[in-house]
C-alpha cells in the first residue's frame, strides 16, 4: 500500500492509513481538538538537497500529522524542508520555516509562516527549540546539530536514513514506523 496521496487523487485521509496507525492518528485528531492540544509543532528536519526518497517521506509524515491536527517546524527551505512543509500544506496543516536569512526569499512556497532569523545556521537551535519532538528524515551536519541540541534538551528524536546513530535517538525504519513513534509520543505527552 502506498501511503501517499497522487498529484490529482482525492485530498488524503486519516482513513487512508493501515488501520492502526488510523485509530492512532484518529485519537490524536481528537485530542488536538480539545483542551489538551499540542500547541507546539513537532519538528521535520532533514537536508537540504535530500534524495527523493527521503523527501518523499518527509511529505508523509507532515501530511499525517497535518490531518491529525499538528503544526509542523522546518528550517524552511529546499529538500525535506520543502517536502514536509508541502506535505503539511496538503493535510490541511501549517507549515512553520525559521530561515537562516534576514528576509524569505529562499524560502519554500509551501510555508504558511516564514520566520527570517538573521542568524545563519544559528536558527538550528531554534528549531530543535520549538519542537514538541524531532522527526530526523536523512542527515547531513545541520540535522545533526539540531538531534543534538534536541537531545541536549530532552526533546523526542526520532531518525530514518540518518547519517550517525546518536544515543537517545530513536531510530525508525520507514514512514509507516517514524508516524506510529511520533503519534505515540504525542499520545503520551
């Protein structure tokens, strides 16, 4: 079963999902609806200039937990940036980027917020910051720096097709395996 939506199919559902992972993402819907929401958005973070297959990815995870109602952060540019900020976009959801530079222009058109930081990869640390929890999808030294810092600060990470395994990072083997552990740990926070 493909997990993703085509260009032209009908919007994605929760209900498109392997029944397990539906009910999961149907209790977190539900949750996000009342007063116990997660305000804070749950962080995708991955290269820049990442392969189709973790873009892809990334798309998928952001797009699930945009119809279960949760924001996503990203560093806001190409990439898995760009894939998880258009998933998001494609599940209904908003798609938060903290740029490195002092204004949006390299900024990815999927973003429902741009937030030009001036700080150069500086800005890392205010994504690993502002995330409930981590979802490392590829790695090059930017995403290792926010696991890191995440970690540091004892944010959940989870990581697919990571470059160097972290201690206390949980690593995940697919789409499929990275939402379960996502909407686990938001379930349980």
């Amino acid at each position: 079963m493909r997990l993703h939506a085509e260009e032209n199919a009908a919007p994605p559902r929760i209900d498109d999902y392997p029944a397990p992972l539906a009910q999961a993402l149907a209790r977190l819907a539900e949750r996000q609806r009342g007063p116990r929401r997660h305000r804070r958005p749950v962080g995708i973070i991955g290269p820049g200039d990442g392969d189709a297959a973790v873009c892809e990815a990334a798309r998928e995870v952001a797009r699930a937990l945009a119809l279960a109602g949760i924001a996503i952060v990203c560093g806001g540019r190409g990439g898995v940036m760009a894939a998880a900020s258009r998933g998001a976009r494609e599940g209904g959801g908003i798609a938060i980027g903290i740029l490195p530079e002092e204004d949006e222009r390299h900024a990815n058109e999927w973003l429902s917020v741009a937030i030009a930081t001036g700080m150069g990869e500086m800005r890392n640390a205010l994504v690993a910051r502002s995330a409930v929890c981590l979802a490392a999808i590829g790695g090059n030294m930017g995403t290792l720096s926010e696991m890191a810092l995440g970690l540091k600060w004892g944010t959940p990470v989870f990581v697919m097709h990571g470059d160097v395994a972290l201690p206390g990072a949980v690593p995940v083997a697919d789409a499929q395996e990275m939402l379960a552990a996502l909407v686990e740990c938001l379930l349980a926070g």
